[in-house]
C-alpha cells in the first residue's frame, strides 16, 4: 500500500510540471519522506541525493532554456525575466481554471510578460511579438525537459521503493 500511494504522489508531481508548478520538487520529497512515512529503509539516501541533483539541473534547464529562446528570438534579459515571471502569475491565475487552465495561464503568462517587458523597454510592436513567441517556444521546450527529467526522478524513486 505505501508503494501505490507513493506511485500516486509521483503521478501528481509529474502532472504539476508542465503548468510550471513544482513537481520536482514534489517528487524529491516524497522520496525523502518514503522511508519514514512507511517505515522501511527501501529508498537509499543515494536515491534521494540522485533526484535532487536532478532537480536542481532541471531547473536550471528551465531557466536556461526560456532564457536562450527568448534572446535568440531577439529578446533581452528584462524580456526573460519578464517572461519567467508572467509564467508564475499566469499559472497561479490559471488554476481555479478546470482542466488545463494553470497551463494555459502559464503560457499566456510568458507570451504577456515578455511583451510586456519589450514594449516597454522602447521595442516595435513586431518585434517584442516575436521575442514573446520565442519567450513560448523556449518555455513549453523547457516543459518538455522537465518533464523528462521528472519521468527519470519518478521512475528511480518507484524502482527504489518497490
């Protein structure tokens, strides 16, 4: 029973990901808490540190990837944390949304916060349109990284608990 709870929890934070919410770091702590939850010693502190490396790196990939696309798209450093910020508040607006309303709000969120950021630093219109879409482009890339890494984080800990 405590392995198909934990199996849950690691469905859950797998699901938070890509609406930009902290999954990840979800995952790591289930994995930290397995042990002294169900009383076993089945999930190794090796296990433990391992997926916590890995959610540091994927949210550095995060960070680096939404970043990279925005500027290859022409966008500057305001526009990335422009874009990095609206992604929070729209995901947090997007919540009482049914379905996939965090994602959404997420998405909508990085395209606003970019554009934002760009028209008002002095950009053409055409111009912070396109570094909003790259600021898109490089946050559903960064998803799918994290996401990734999450199956990894996910699939270890399973394999440790079983």
């Amino acid at each position: 029973m405590p392995v198909a709870l934990l199996a849950v929890v690691l469905l859950i934070g797998l699901c938070l990901i890509p609406a930009g919410l902290p999954g990840t770091w979800l995952i790591v702590a289930a994995a930290a808490a397995f042990n002294w939850l169900s009383g076993t010693h089945r999930i190794s502190t090796v296990t433990i540190v391992g997926v916590l490396v890995l959610a540091v790196l994927a949210e550095v990939l995060d960070f680096v990837l939404a970043a990279r696309a925005a500027r290859r798209y022409g966008g500057s450093t305001r526009a990335a944390w422009g874009a990095a910020i609206g992604a929070l508040v729209g995901a947090v607006i997007g919540v009482p949304i049914p379905g996939e309303g965090s994602v959404v709000g997420a998405l909508t969120g990085v395209f606003l916060g970019a554009l934002i950021a760009e028209v008002t630093q002095g950009a053409r219109p055409k111009s912070a349109v396109r570094v909003a879409t790259g600021a898109v482009v490089g946050r559903v890339l960064a998803s799918v990284a994290k996401l990734v890494i999450g199956c990894v984080m996910a699939g270890w800990v399973l394999a440790a608990a079983w």
